[in-house]
C-alpha cells in the first residue's frame, strides 16, 4: 500500500473483525483457494501476504509458513499484537529473503505504482502461484493477463468469488453462491454487476521467467 495510512491507522485494531460482515467465512474460503487454486500448496509451503492489512489470514492458513507484508506501522502493530508474523514495506518495494512458493495480494493489485514492474518483481521470488483477486469491471482480464505473461507467468486459473464482503448470508445462500462460482456463463454474466474473480497465476513445466 502507498499513500495516506490515516483511514488505516483508525481501523487498524480489528480490522478483519469490522472489515467483513462475516471474516471468518471470508478469510477461510480466501485461504482454501490459496492452497488449492492452480498448482496446491503443501504444508510447510511459505506463503507472502502483501499488502496484508492485520494479517487475519495467517489464522487460516496454519499449514503454511505465514509472513505478512504492510506499510501501515499501525496494521503491521495490531498483527503483531495478535501474534502475525507481519513485517511494514511498501508492496512495491519488499522482496523476501528467501523465495516462497505462494505470494497472495487481495484488494490491493490497484497499489501497484506499475503492475508490469511489481509482476515481475514478484515472479523473481515466487516459485509456485502468485494469487490475487480481480474486479473483471475495473481491470480488463486481457491487459492482466498480458501483464503475467510478460512477467514470466504462462498459466492463469480463474475462479469467480462469490462470497460477500460486507453482508453476513444464511447458510443456504452461501451455499448457492458457492455453486453459481461453477455455473460458467451465468457466473460470469454475475461478474459483470459485482463479485470478483480469484487467480492464480504459475508457470508450467519447462517455462523459464
């Protein structure tokens, strides 16, 4: 993240708390598709949050070795307190010290001060799957996809995202959502009023960055 951190820095404390009508349902099917979406992780596997807020996905992601990124001090403060493993960068600038095998950005792709730079940056230290989340109504999936491939990127899984953000759904709800992810032109005729795709993008067998 880049810019003025002062809406942040007052919704710092709890911020997966009061950022989702329902974080837990949230965050939990978020990390499912990290690890199964594309190529799977493993445990053990290190995961990059960049851009992480509070870090309130580390709590869904126990298999995997957790590091958080953030350039807010006052998220990067409330994760540590709740005992996230979060360190305070700007996105386009942080490079790990060892590759990871995922690097995760959600609602933060905007961040990015030239998304062909930062792509590329990342795929430098990422082994397995960059994974992101794309409003298909902001970005168009082509330019984005352009952007990966000149990174190094030649695979790109798609899934519509169907779980909302700011409204907590009955059960039986959430579960058509989830089916309507699956439903292929109806879904993405969904996409075109609100929802997101999650990605996940890799490199095949062969393909050198």
């Amino acid at each position: 993240m880049t810019g003025s951190w002062d809406k942040y820095a007052e919704a710092a404390d709890g911020w997966s708390d009061d950022a989702y009508a329902d974080g837990r349902t949230y965050l939990a099917r978020r990390a499912e598709l990290v690890r199964s979406l594309g190529p799977a992780l493993a445990p053990g596997d290190a995961v990059l949050d960049l851009a992480c807020g509070d870090g309130g996905l580390a709590d869904f992601l126990p298999e995997q070795r957790y590091t958080g990124v953030d350039a807010s001090p006052e998220m990067v403060a409330a994760a540590q307190r709740r005992g996230r493993n979060v360190v305070q960068a700007d996105l386009n600038d942080y490079e790990p010290a060892e590759p990871v095998q995922a690097t995760t950005i959600f609602r933060a792709i905007y961040y990015a001060r030239e998304r062909p730079v930062l792509l590329a940056r990342i795929a430098g230290y990422t082994e397995t799957k960059l994974v992101f989340d794309l409003n298909p109504r902001q970005y168009r999936l082509a330019d984005v996809r352009a952007d990966l491939r000149a990174a190094g990127f030649d695979r790109l899984a798609l899934r519509p995202f169907f779980v909302p953000q700011t409204r907590a759904v009955p059960r039986p709800l959430a579960l058509a959502l989830r089916a309507l992810e699956r439903s292929g032109p109806v879904a993405r005729l969904v996409l075109r009023a609100r929802f997101t795709y999650l990605c996940a993008a890799s490199t095949g067998p062969g393909t050198k960055r």
